[in-house]
C-alpha cells in the first residue's frame, strides 16, 4: 500500500476535474472511480478530493467569469491543463477559506509547470495573487453566473417557473444523502440506531416516516448496514413514486426502465408489507403478486439483481427489455406500469453537477419525444382499471406536463388521476409524477 503522504490531493483532484470537464466521464463515476484507488487516504483528504472536485464543477461558469475578469487572453484561448488549474485554485481561494491562501497559490503553480509548459506558471501565479490581492474586485457576475447555471437553461427556468434564483440556488445546497430504511429488514428507529454506532448523523424527514437525511459516510460500501440491505440510497421525491403506486399485496407491476432498481425494490417490499398478515400458510390460496423490472441492457439489469440480492427480495424480477419495443408476452398484464423515463435530468443537478455542462437546450425538445415514444409503447402493457406512473427527475415542463397532456389528448382511453411536480429544495430533488389509470 502506499503512502498517503506521497498523495498531492490537488494533483488527484486535477485528474477527476480534467476527465469531467475534457473527456466528458460523469463525476460521479470519475470520483468513485478515483477514491476506490485511493480508500486507503484518511477521511479528511478523501473529503478534500469529493469537496474541491464536485465543487468545482457546480461551480464552473462562475469560475470561467471570474478568470475572463482577470484574463487578457480570452477563456477558450486558454491552455486547456492552465485553465483547470484557475478554476481549481479560485474555488479553493473563494469556498474553501480555512486552507491558507499563500499555501493554494504556490501548490496550484508548482502543479501547472508539471501539467502545462512551464513558462505559463508565472501566468498562474500572476493571476492568482492579483485576485487575492484586489479581493475579486473586477468581478461583476450577471445572475446566471452567480449560480453557475448555463444561461440558456437559467432563462427557461425564469420563463417556465419565475422563480430561476430560488431554484438554482437550491442546486447549491448541500444536501446531504437520503436513505430509504428496508422495512423487511428493519425499523426505522433500529436502522437509526445502526447508523448512529457507525458514525453516520441521522435526520428525520417529515415527508416520509421511513426515509432518512444522512450525513458522515466516507465509504458506502464500507457500511455493513448498506452491505447488508439495511437500506437503499434514494432521493425522498423519487421514493413517492412507491407512495403514489398504492401498490397492494396481490398486484403485477412492470417497471420499464428500471435501472439501478429503487423504485422496483420500494414497490416490491411495499408489496412485501402488505401480504403480510393475509397470507396462508401455504400461500396456494393467494395469488401473490410480483415486480417485473426491465432496461435496455445486460450492464443496467445486472445492477439491478445486485440490488435485489442485497435487499433480499424474491417478490422482483429483473430482465432485458427495450421500452421503446413492444413485449406482446406483456400486453395487458400490468396492475401498475412504472415509467421512470430517460430525461434531462434538470431535477438532480444538486446531486450531478456535471449536467450544466453536459446538457443542452435542443436536448429537452429531443428526450420529450423519446418519452411520448415509450409511453405511447408501454401504455400497451396496463390492464384495463390498471395505472401508469409516469416520472421523471426534471423540472422542465416540455418533459413533464406538456408531455402528459399530449399522452392524454392522444389516449382518450386514459385519465389523469394525480400529478405533482417536486421543486430542487435543500432536501430533495426536482421530479415529476403522474398517475394515469386506463379506464378501458
């Protein structure tokens, strides 16, 4: 093993943000990735990595205003290495205040002459100590710079909702993980308990009694409570569509793209919950119902058996399917149809930065499309007096409401029973649900 001294945090850092920013790997991945090679670091560099990587990317439009403040050279001129290196270091210098200036300052120039040809460490340094020296002075940031959001999307939000400051600065918020509390395995207050002993803060939410605010894990997978399917990590919004299912004991549901597997597994032990106590002996006399969760490919449904395997459900099943093809074996079997459709994935952004910049506008006109498309396909598979969910984890009303209004005029067959539209807060997500029962 080696030496966690011999570990520059900052170049490690550079290597996430350059693969996020340049090669276009999601964060999360290029994180998890990185500190699985590095578990051995302590806590406190581990925190360090997550903290300056993450936000930097939250923070990467306002970091290229603040550098084409100073810059005479403008930003896309910029050495591509030097221009991570800014960004870095300005986070650092503006979000981490409890790290000495002088010390972020000669490590992000030693660091530039090893990534970029070493003339421009004096552009760095140069760079760096007038903006400490003038305290951002030059600095003017338009609103959609002061929350990092790409001005495209900050102008529809202001457009569709009116309110493009709260929200965006909602994605800002540091919110922590929520947890949903296996009820099969466990009570809420025991898991509490649990995670209590393995040093992890634990806050209630008001929304549902089962679902959990935490804070304090370096390592997930080091949790023997996550290893045992003690619980599951899932946004509070997203855990509604389980709520809003009202799933019962004897139901079929077909989850259609169900990967990593959250909402299957909360509505399979949901099911779980409610057999019990109406169930024989040798359960011949109750048709016992099921969970049938389908994605695209082999990869998605094997995380999703993963899944089932640590939750250790046998009421869910996990197989192959293309939800934009229609399965005739499936026709008219669904009690509940879960469409958790591919979106922009606005809603999460407080969670995966990295969609302000991986995102464009023409892709939301793109993915509302694509989700007509499957429901028009999977709408098939609902039994008549059977519900579709319809959900997405976006704020756009293209993807959203429009889309369950087209579904309607176009399926008269169907009506609408319930939506909500979830807004990013400190505690949850953007989503979006609709209920849509087949009356014939």
């Amino acid at each position: 093993m080696s030496n966690q001294n011999d570990v520059n945090v900052r170049k490690v850092s550079f290597g996430i943000v350059t693969s996020v920013v340049e090669d276009g790997v999601f964060l999360n991945d290029a994180l998890n990735n990185t500190l699985v090679k590095y578990q051995y670091l302590d806590k406190q560099k581990r925190g360090y990595i997550t903290y300056l990587c993450t936000g930097v990317i939250e923070r990467l439009i306002e970091m290229d205003a603040v550098i084409s403040s100073y810059s005479s050279t403008k930003i896309n001129k910029l050495n591509p290495n030097i221009k991570n290196i800014l960004r870095m270091a300005i986070f650092e210098i503006k979000y981490m205040d409890y790290v000495p200036k002088s010390a972020t300052v000669n490590e992000y120039v030693k660091l530039s002459g090893k990534v970029a040809p070493t003339r421009l460490k004096g552009f760095v340094n140069g760079m760096l100590r007038t903006m400490i020296r003038d305290d951002f002075a030059k600095v003017n940031l338009k609103p959609y710079e002061e929350y990092s959001m790409p001005r495209w999307l900050y102008e529809r939000l202001d457009l569709e909702f009116g309110n493009a400051n709260a929200i965006s600065e909602a994605f800002l918020d540091n919110r922590g993980l929520t947890i949903r509390t296996n009820l099969t395995k466990c009570t809420p207050d025991e898991l509490r308990d649990i995670l209590n002993k393995e040093g992890i803060k634990v806050t209630s939410i008001d929304l549902i009694d089962y679902a959990f605010l935490v804070k304090g894990i370096d390592y997930l997978e080091k949790l023997d409570s996550f290893k045992k399917g003690l619980f599951y990590v899932q946004d509070v919004s997203s855990m509604m569509v389980g709520v809003m299912s009202k799933v019962t004991a004897n139901d079929t549901v077909i989850d259609v793209c169900a990967a990593p597997g959250g909402k299957s597994l909360h509505i399979a032990e949901l099911m779980k919950l409610a057999a019990q106590g109406t169930v024989s002996d040798t359960k011949s006399d109750v048709d016992m119902g099921k969970v049938m969760a389908y994605d695209i490919s082999e990869d998605k449904v094997r995380l999703i058996r993963d899944n089932i395997r640590r939750f250790g459900l046998d009421n869910v099943t996990a197989k192959v399917g293309d939800a934009l093809i229609n399965n005739n074996d499936l026709n008219k079997k669904a009690d509940i149809v879960i469409a958790d459709l591919p979106c922009s994935g606005i809603g999460v952004i407080g969670k995966k930065p990295d969609i302000k910049i991986r995102i464009k506008n023409e892709d939301i006109d793109n993915l509302a499309a694509l989700q007509f498309e499957i429901l028009q396909n999977v709408k098939e598979y609902v039994k008549p007096g059977g519900k579709m969910l319809y959900s997405t984890c976006t704020v756009s009303k293209s993807e959203n409401e429009l889309n369950t209004r087209r579904f309607l005029e176009t399926n008269p067959g169907f009506t609408l029973k319930e939506e909500k539209q979830y807004m990013p807060t400190a505690t949850q997500d953007g989503f979006y649900i609709a209920v849509l029962k087949r009356e014939a």
